[in-house]
C-alpha cells in the first residue's frame, strides 16, 4: 500500500470525543488510523472566541437573507469556515476526509483531492428531518450540497438510500460513491440465550434515544403496554431521553434510565450493560439516516424492530436480524409482531443473524479495512 497521509477535518478532537456525531468522528479517525494509515486532525478553532463571534454574526446575516434554514448549508458559511484552516495545515497531506461538514467540503481552500463521509442529503432530509424551511434557503442548500458533491473526489455514504440521493439527485459519478455502514460504537460481542425468555415468560426491551417524537418513543411504550396485555411480561429499558413524558410516571414496566455520557466511563459502562442484560432492540423512528444504535444492537445479538425508513435497510434486514414495520406502524403492530417473534422462538435465530450483521459489516473493523481495500485501489 502505497504511503499517503490523511488530513481529517472535524469540529471536535476526534482522538477523544466519543459522543460527538454520536461517535462518528472518533470513531472513523481510529479506523483510518487502524487501517495502517497515518492521520492527523485538522482543526479549525471551533472553541476560539472569534470562531464562535463570525459564526454567530454569519448565521444573523443567513437568517436575514434566506430566513429559516440551515445556515452549514449555504456558500456563504462555506466561505468564512473556509477561511479558519490554514493552507499550510494541510500542506504534509495526500487526502482531506471530512466527515458530515458540507460547509467545510465547499470552503476548504485547497487542491487536494477530499473524501466527503454523509449520512443523507439535503434533499433527503427536507420535510424529513428539517421542516418549515423557506425556498430560498433550500434553494440555497441545494446548491451548497451539489457544490460540495461535486468538489469531492470520492463521496461516502452510510447507507444504500444516501447514497442513492448523491448519485441520482446531485450526479455524483456512481464509480465513485461508496457505502460505508457504520460501526458499533462500543464493538462488544456476547452470547445470547433466549431461554429466560421462554422460561420466566418475560421480555426486556431496549429503547435509546434522544429524541423522544422522533424516535417513536410513545410507539414503542404501547408496544411493551400490548405484550404486558397479552401475558408476555415485558419490561421497557428507556435510554438516551432526558425526560420521560410525564403521562407515563405512572407505568411500572417503564425503567426510566435517562441520558448517559459515554464521555464518562461510569456512565459508558451502564450503557453497555443494558445491550447485556436486554433481549430485544425496539426504535419505531420516524426518520433516520442510519442510526449507529443499530450497530450496537447488532454487536450485542439483540434482535432489532424498527420502522422501515431511511437509511435503516443497511442496519436492519427483515427475518435475518430482525424486521422493519412501515411508518404507519402502531405500538399494537410492533406488539403483535414481537409476540409473533415470541411465539414462533425466532430469538436465537435473529440473535445469531444480528452477530453475523455485525461481523460482516456494522462493525468498524470492517469499516477500516474496507477503507485500506479502498485506499490501495484509489492512491
């Protein structure tokens, strides 16, 4: 393999921050780094006072003139962030990877050829994720996105429907697009055994996210309430939210865990015993570009149920480690289709399948020797 060295721009120090991106960016510098390529971060003053000054009087001057909408996607936010790294910062490096910063793709000033990593597009994600914004801000998004697709060498993507949206909607060169799922966030295997679940007729279902609406939290809440009804005595593990809706206080199999910092190793370590101790993954989202949740619930056997939108296809794969429902899906139709899962003693069977999901691909191993394979046939 030929010697190349790898400029990685990101917000964050992506040697040490686990939760940004949902651990994306440390996740994907330590793989690059695990392929056997020498990597370095390129940062741009994220923290500094005048960063943060320009970046706010920026985002006034975008609201002025496009109203409401994102401001990272707009030439002249590309323009200022582009100005905040240094030429001579890059000046030892072959490539520039630059995950997720569409403004930093189109405002890097430099030759160099750049590796854009996305987990949607913006055409994907209006009216899916982002509402109410203006026409000129999405036409003003549009263009940001289709300049940066075209000013990157190489365009990554998470999943099938991403990359789809970069080829066909912003003519990406499909010969170079490429699907790199992500990992695990805490790539940790365990055995799983699906007879406490049939001996003590009981279930303990995983939900985790921040996002209470749109993750489907309630959905899955009437899930749990739908198998207690039917006799399987289910108990819901609910992770990630900071709150619980206070209509539900009152649920006893509701285990109200909250937010955990996997920053913090106490708090990491809880997380990581709830993929243990849990049978089942439940996530009735609403939108999701790919969700490393996924991964995780994967590197655990945890047969995984959740909705069939967005990018999940690549994560979660019907009768193999799990199954998807449509998004009209009700908590009743997640119920019954867990208690078809119960009664037909499919756990070990998905269990296993979600293991070999994970060895085969969600997990960054995986991603970093994909990303070696894909460095020795580019460079």
């Amino acid at each position: 393999m030929k010697k190349i060295k790898i400029g990685y721009v990101s917000p964050v120090n992506p040697e040490e921050d686990r939760m940004a991106w949902s651990g994306t960016y440390y996740n994907t510098f330590h793989a690059i780094r695990d392929a056997g390529i020498d990597v370095k971060w390129i940062s741009y003053g994220t923290n500094t006072f005048l960063f943060k000054f320009v970046t706010f009087i920026t985002k006034c001057a975008y609201r002025l003139i496009y109203g409401k909408g994102s401001s990272e996607h707009s030439r002249i936010m590309a323009k200022v962030h582009g100005l905040f790294i240094k030429r001579s910062q890059l000046e030892d490096c072959d490539v520039v990877f630059i995950p997720a910063q569409i403004d930093m793709v189109v405002g890097i000033r430099t030759n160099l050829p750049i590796i854009y990593y996305a987990d949607g597009t913006f055409k994907k994600m209006i009216n899916y994720q982002w509402f109410g914004y203006t026409q000129s801000a999405i036409w003003e998004g549009e263009k940001t996105e289709l300049l940066g697709i075209a000013k990157a060498k190489y365009n990554f993507r998470s999943s099938q429907w991403a990359a789809d949206s970069t080829i066909k909607d912003y003519g990406a060169p499909e010969e170079n697009t490429y699907i790199f799922p992500f990992g695990a966030d805490v790539p940790q295997e365990r055995k799983f055994s699906s007879e406490p679940i049939y001996k003590n007729k009981s279930l303990k279902l995983l939900f985790s996210g921040k996002e209470w609406e749109r993750k489907g939290g309630n959905i899955a809440v009437d899930a749990a309430r739908y198998l207690n009804g039917i006799g399987i005595k289910t108990t819901i593990f609910i992770v990630g939210v900071k709150e619980l809706p206070k209509q539900y206080s009152g649920d006893k199999f509701i285990k109200f865990i909250g937010y955990l910092d996997k920053n913090n190793g106490k708090e990491l370590k809880k997380y990581l015993k709830l993929y243990s101790e849990c049978n089942a993954f439940i996530l009735p989202t609403r939108a999701e570009c790919a969700g490393i949740v996924f991964a995780e619930a994967n590197s655990y056997g945890m047969p995984i149920f959740a909705t069939d939108t967005g990018g999940i296809g690549n994560y979660v794969i019907n009768g193999v480690n799990g199954y998807r429902l449509p998004l009209s899906a009700t908590g009743k139709d997640f119920g019954k289709l867990i208690e078809k899962v119960y009664k037909n003693r499919e756990f070990s069977q998905l269990s296993k399948g979600a293991l070999k999901t994970y060895s085969e691909k969600t997990n960054w191993k995986s991603w970093s020797d994909n990303f070696r394979n894909f460095i020795i046939k580019n460079f």
